[in-house]
C-alpha cells in the first residue's frame, strides 16, 4: 500500500482479498479451466463472510465445496490485473514499473508454454505439471487463452496479506471469475491502436502468423468495466510513466 488516499477511496478494510492456500487444497480433483474460463481454488467467500459459491464461474465444471473453515487471510494488499490485447505492451510496460517500483510485487506466471519462449519472466511448465499444480492447490487462479493454461501462485495472498501491491498480467475473459475470488481486485487496461498491435506482434515474432491473427481478432474485446486505460502508443518509459499515474488514480466505478 503506496497511496493512502487510494486507500481509503477502496474502502480497503481488513478482511480478505483471497482465500487461504488450505482452502484451495479442498479442489485437488479441479481440471484446468476451459477456455476462456477462470477458476480458483477456494470454494468460500473471499471476504470470510461465510460459505460462498464455488469459484469456478467460467463454462467449467464447478469446483466442489471448500471442507475447510471458511477464513480468509486478513489482508491489507491491493491486486491489480493489468489487462489489454496482446501487443499493447503488458510486459514492456510491466518490467518498467517493477524497475521504477521495486516495492511493487510481479506475479510470476505459470504457463504452458516453453520456457524459452521469451518475454516475460514465467515459468514455463508441461500440461501435465500444470495439472499436478492445480491439483495441489497452488495457484490463487487460472485460466485458458490461446490453447495455454495461465496460473497465478496463490503465494500472492502471502504479498496481499503483508499488504503489498500486486500486479499480474491477466486475461480480458477471466476478469469476472477473478472478481469473484477476489472482489476488490483492480484493474488497468493497456491499450493501444490496431494497426500499432500488428506491428509489434509480427516484429516481436514469438507466435506464428496464424496466432498472430487469433491475437489480433481478441483485441476487438471491449475494455473490461471499471477498468483504468493506459494507451501505450508512444514510447515505453510514456507508457510506464501513464502506468504509474493510474496507479495512484481513483478506480472507475465498475
Ligand atoms: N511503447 C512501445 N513502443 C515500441 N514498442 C513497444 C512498446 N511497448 C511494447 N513494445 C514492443 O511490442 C511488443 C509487444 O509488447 P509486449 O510483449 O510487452 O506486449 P503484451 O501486451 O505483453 O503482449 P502479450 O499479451 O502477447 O504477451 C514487444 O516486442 C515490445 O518490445
Ligand atoms: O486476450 P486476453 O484474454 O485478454 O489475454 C489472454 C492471455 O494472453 C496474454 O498472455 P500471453 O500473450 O500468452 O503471454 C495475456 O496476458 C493473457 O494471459
């Protein structure tokens, strides 16, 4: 927590961001979500407030019901996805911020895809690992795009609970099954124009073409509701610079 006005303007409270990891175990037989699908580990309220829905609210199927006792770490923290269509510049502007901010947490993702791929810091895992993951209990959530399994270690609620801003790269498609986890998460999106997403993702050159189109089609998604937009349409260091303004700005009502 950088920003006490922000703060307060959340109506950030002690209760919970997340659920507990012991929590999580309870859906060791969860496959990996679907497509365009989220799911969490918990099957409780994050806000401790009693039992809750399962939390797999994509089009998978749903999670069983926590048997364990239905507490919430008490935390201080702020989780923020930062969203946007590929090629925007979630990664450029992300390293920028953490170079600038190293107070500021970076989610390290788990993906299915080779670690050698480049880009991110992540780390790269096979179908099956992630699977055994999953099973255990070890990521907050996950999700599916592109025909790859994304997971976020649920070692965040640790950074959330000692009251730490943690950032994450997230998918548009999983923000409501996120937000369903962990309600007062935030959200910015990094945009920026058509044309300028071709360009960066054909001269990057991580995906084949064919992907590169898949991609592109997904940038048409509407900005998520509540969502404070960066357009990275310049330089990197305007972009972060933009970055670090929305940070500390007001959430958009969502
Ligand atoms: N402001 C910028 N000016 C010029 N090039 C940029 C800028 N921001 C990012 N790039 C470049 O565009 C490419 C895509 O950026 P990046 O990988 O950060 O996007 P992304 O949103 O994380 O994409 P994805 O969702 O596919 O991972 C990279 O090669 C990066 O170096
Ligand atoms: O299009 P949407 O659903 O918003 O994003 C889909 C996924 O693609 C990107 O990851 P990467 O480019 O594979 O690293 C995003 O970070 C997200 O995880």
């Amino acid at each position: 927590m950088t920003d006490p006005r922000w703060r307060a303007a959340n109506g950030r409270g002690a209760d919970g961001l997340g659920a507990g990891a012991a929590q999580r175990r309870a859906s060791a037989s969860s496959p990996v979500a679907p497509e365009s699908s989220v799911s969490g580990n918990t099957g409780t309220s994050a806000n401790g407030g009693g039992p809750g829905p399962a939390s797999d609210v994509g089009s998978g199927s749903a999670l069983p019901q926590s048997r364990f006792a239905p507490t919430a770490p008490r935390a201080n923290g702020r989780l923020v996805a930062v969203v946007g269509p590929s090629g925007a510049g979630k990664d450029t502007i992300l390293a920028g911020v953490l170079a600038a901010r190293p107070d500021l947490v970076l989610a390290r993702r788990v993906i299915t895809r080779p670690s050698s791929a480049g880009g991110e810091d992540f780390e790269g895992v096979t179908a099956a690992e992630f699977e055994t993951r999953l099973a255990l209990g070890l990521f907050a959530f996950h999700w599916r795009a592109h025909g790859l399994c994304y997971g976020i270690p649920c070692s965040i609620d640790v950074d959330l609970a000692a009251g730490r801003l943690v950032l994450f790269n997230g998918s548009r498609s999983a923000l409501p099954g996120i937000r369903a986890i962990y309600p007062r998460v935030e959200v910015i999106v990094i945009t920026a124009p058509a044309g300028v997403l071709a360009e960066r993702l054909a001269a990057r050159g991580r995906e084949r073409p064919r992907d590169i189109e898949a991609r592109l089609r997904r940038a048409l998604l509407p900005p998520p509701p509540g969502a404070r937009e960066v357009v990275n349409d310049t330089t990197p260091a305007l972009g972060v610079a933009r970055f670090l303004e929305a940070l500390n700005a007001p959430a958009a009502a969502g």
